[in-house]
C-alpha cells in the first residue's frame, strides 16, 4: 500500500545494523534521526547515543513512536516535517533513510550547518551517485558540487529493493557525508552553477553571457581572466573554478 508521505520503511535488520555502525556513534553525541518511521533504525541508535532526536512529518508514526519509547527519557520523538525543523545549536549527527520524496531538499537543509559533523543517509542510488559525482562525469551537477562545498563524503553499500516493505521500484545507497566547515559561499557561487547547469549542453561562454546579461566579447574576456576556456561544458568545471569565477564576477 502507498504509503502518505512516500515512505519506504526499512525492514533488513542486517542493513539497519550496516547504517548505524558506519555512523560511529558516541554516547555523548547527539544524534538526529530524520524519518524514524516504524523505529528500524531507531531500536538500534537507541544503544548508541543518550541522546537520540527522531522527526517524522506522519503524525501516526510519531504517536506511535511516542508511545513505544514513553519511558526512555534519552529518545525525543518530534512530529514535524523536518525541512521546518530547527536543527540543534550544538554539534550533532544524522543516521537516517530518508524519504524518497524530498532527500534532496534534506540535505539541502543540513549540509550548510556549520553544527552538522557528520551524516549516514540512504536514498535511491542515482540520487546518492548525483551527490558523490565529480566533474566530467554524466550524473555531475548542481547537487553535487553544492555537496563538494560543504561536505566530504563516501559511497558505503547498495540496499536493493527487498529490503524495505513496500519495495521501491529501484536500487538505494547508502553514503557518509563529513562537514568540511567552509566559509559562506561567495553569494554568486551557487546562482552561477544552477543557472549553467539549466544549460549543460550548452558552453561556457553561451551559460555565462545568459546570466550576466553580457554579450559575448565581455563575457569571453571574464572567462579569459579566470582561466577558463570558453568551449568547456557546465560539467567539466570544478567546484574551484565555479569558485574562482564567482569572485571575478
């Protein structure tokens, strides 16, 4: 049955040990579940941390949650939707298999906290391949080099379908991802690379005479002074170059 919010509840007992190991909980840390669901991965962080925040958007879920863990003082179950959550002003971690829906938009949320150390996260496979992918490759865009901005990271292992109820029509992953605590973005940075990525077929010079409104000797001239040669594609730049021509601009 289709679940309301798009879930996928993790039933693999084995892979729910996988995610929580590679997430290497200390006692003291605290620790964020995103979409505890029917409590996979929550029965085990349970005895990894003292104290564990769990957010579910689905009201039944989070009652019955509340419920079951009602004498653990170390748990807190809030129901809310995580992309209007306020996340800790301390040092937290996330362990979480996150809705399908709107992975994306979570990490989104997450990544730029400067109090985020680290997260585990399973999602669909080519979402996670889109986040780990480096220049020059088919699955490299936006989302990745946001995430090459404020995050290291790592593929882990693949979760095939079987594994949840009800079954997803495709393959997931799971990844780590390590907070690189950078400085703010330039302003443009991020602007820049949607907009040239709204345009990856097209080149360098095309992209960028579009978003500055320039006509193209101006703009073949900005990229000249940023080293940049103006036939490359969106997708053979570097998150340093990006970088490099947002300060130019």
């Amino acid at each position: 049955m289709r679940q309301p919010h798009g879930q996928n509840f993790l039933v693999d007992k084995n892979i729910a040990h996988r995610i929580v190991e590679s997430a290497d909980i200390q006692k003291t840390d605290i620790v964020i579940e995103i979409g505890p669901g029917k409590a996979a991965l929550t029965d085990i962080l349970k005895d990894y941390t003292d104290n564990l925040i769990a957010v579910d958007i689905d009201s039944n879920l989070a009652q019955a949650l509340q419920a079951k863990y009602r004498d653990n003082k170390n748990i807190t179950i809030i129901n809310r939707d995580f992309l209007k959550f306020d996340l800790p002003d301390t040092k937290f971690k996330i362990v979480a298999n996150l809705p399908y829906n709107v992975g994306t938009a979570i990490v989104q949320k997450f990544l730029p906290n400067n109090n985020f150390v680290s997260a585990v996260i399973m999602l669909q496979k080519d979402v996670i391949t889109r986040l780990i992918s480096n220049e020059g490759t088919k699955d490299y865009g936006y989302i990745s080099l946001f995430r090459q901005y404020y995050a290291d990271c790592e593929f882990l292992f693949d979760v095939p379908p079987g594994c949840f109820n009800p079954k997803p029509k495709v393959m997931s992953a799971v990844a780590k991802f390590y907070n690189k605590y950078p400085l703010e973005p330039n302003i443009k940075l991020f602007p820049l690379i949607k907009h040239c990525f709204t345009m990856r077929r097209k080149t360098m010079l095309n992209c960028l005479s579009t978003f500055l409104k320039l006509d193209k000797t101006e703009t073949a001239k900005i990229l000249a002074d940023s080293n940049i040669d103006v036939m490359l594609r969106p997708d053979k730049l570097t998150l340093d170059q990006y970088r490099t021509l947002a300060e130019k601009l």
